[in-house]
C-alpha cells in the first residue's frame, strides 16, 4: 500500500461495505492516510474481524438499506468521534446474473435498492448535514464498467451503475458550488470474494484478461488509491467524474 501518510489527518471517513474486499481496502487505505474510519456492513462477524485489522477504526453493522435508521448511522458515527462525518465512500453493493427474460422482478428491484438508492440516500443524509453547517465534504461513488458499457446478463447491475454516474453528476452540479465534490470510481475486473466466481471460469477469465493493456487483473488497493486521492485536498479541483480503474480497458 503506497499512501500519503497523513494526508487525510483528523478527517472522519464513513465507508460502507468495508467489511472485505474493495470496501476493506478502502478503510485500510483511509486509516493509512490518518482518517478516523467508520466501517459499515450488515455481516457482523466479518466486520468486527475487519476492523480490527484496520487501526483507529469503528465497527458499525448496518443494512444501508434501512433507510430509516440512516440519520442514526450518522450520528452515531459521529458521537463515536466528537466530529463530522468529512467523507462518504459507498462501497457496499449487491449483483445478480441471470438472462434479461428471465430476471426476476424482485431481484432487479432489490439490486437497484442496495446499488443505486441506497448510497444516494447516505449522501443525502450527509450533504444535508454539510450543507446546513457549511462545511465541505467529499462524497465518492463505487461504479463500475458497467457505468459505461453493457456486459452479458447483469440488467440489474449494470441499469444501477449507470444510475450511479448519474447521480454524481447531479449531486456536484448541485452542490460543488457549496464546498461538496462528488465522485466515482469505475473499478475494472478486481480480484476480491465477490467477483472470485468470475476468475474461477478458467476460459473467460483468459479472455478478460487478453483486453487488458496493462497485463493483469486489479486488487482492491488499487481502486484504494484512487479513494484516498478523492477524499484529499489533492484533488481539490476534481468533481463529478467516475474515474475508470481499469488498467486500460474502456480504453482498448
């Protein structure tokens, strides 16, 4: 892990789905730079396990699907470090695969719910926060390719990453003026838990990773990077983008 050590000293940073993969990276990766991290999942046992791994972190088990308990979230958040949450990173996310004809309903409705409503409403609890404090604030989105193309079987997905990028282009056009920037991340193939059952595929794994410039799949530090990146004054200019980690394939 190379990270500006200190970079985001005294900053409170909520990540969510930072109980393992890309989500984990992220908290690890903020807590490395000097943020107080707030670790957000709804699987208890992998959190707690997590955290602990993460230095100067809390553990908090929430649905981010709850949305009536969001105001709560926040404020326990801050309460557990006497200051404002400073940056919101939505790693959290759910996928499911199944042919367009054949998708259920319930499924396709319950996809976009945790991808796309979901961190819309955290930020929206946050940025209300920030706006009627005037402070600034960095809000990060977790997209995907999908943000940008279409990929075989994931309707679901990819209709609620494309929702993503769109809503952080609202969200800075809105609120970019107020001292709130508003970003994403497109991760390209990551090799974490949950996209283990892609590489498994032998043949389509080969095929994925011919389309690659740079020769290799990611790992979560690298989209870890890029967040820190976002939630730093370094990029202080920078607001409404998704910024593809992909090693070059939208690109190829």
């Amino acid at each position: 892990m190379v990270t500006v050590s200190g970079v985001l000293s005294g900053d409170v940073v909520l990540v969510t789905g930072a109980g393992r993969g890309i989500g984990l990276g992220i908290a690890s990766a903020m807590s490395a730079a000097g943020a107080k991290v707030a670790m957000v999942s709804r699987s208890v046992s992998q959190l707690e396990e997590a955290s602990r791994s993460v230095p100067g972190s809390v553990a908090v088990p929430f649905d981010v699907s709850e949305f009536s308990g969001l105001s709560g979230l926040v404020d326990g958040v801050e309460s557990h470090f006497g200051a404002p949450v400073t940056t919101v990173v939505h790693a959290a996310g759910i996928h499911a695969r199944h042919k367009a004809e054949d998708f259920d309903v319930d499924v396709w409705r319950r996809v976009i719910e945790v991808n796309l409503v979901a961190p819309f409403a955290l930020s929206q609890e946050i940025g209300r926060r920030q706006l009627d404090a005037g402070r600034p604030g960095q809000h990060i989105f977790i997209g995907s390719l999908t943000s940008f193309i279409s990929i075989p079987e994931t309707s679901a997905y990819t209709a609620s990453k494309s929702g993503v990028f769109g809503v952080v282009r609202s969200l800075s056009q809105e609120w970019s003026g107020r001292g709130i920037r508003v970003n994403g991340i497109a991760p390209g193939y990551i090799r974490t838990e949950l996209t283990e059952a892609v590489f498994a595929d032998a043949e389509r794994s080969a095929r994925n990773l011919a389309r690659i410039p740079m020769g290799r799949f990611g790992v979560p530090d690298d989209i870890a990077q890029v967040a820190v990146f976002l939630a730093s004054h370094q990029s202080s200019y920078v607001t409404g983008q998704m910024l593809p980690v992909d090693g070059g394939w939208l690109s190829a």
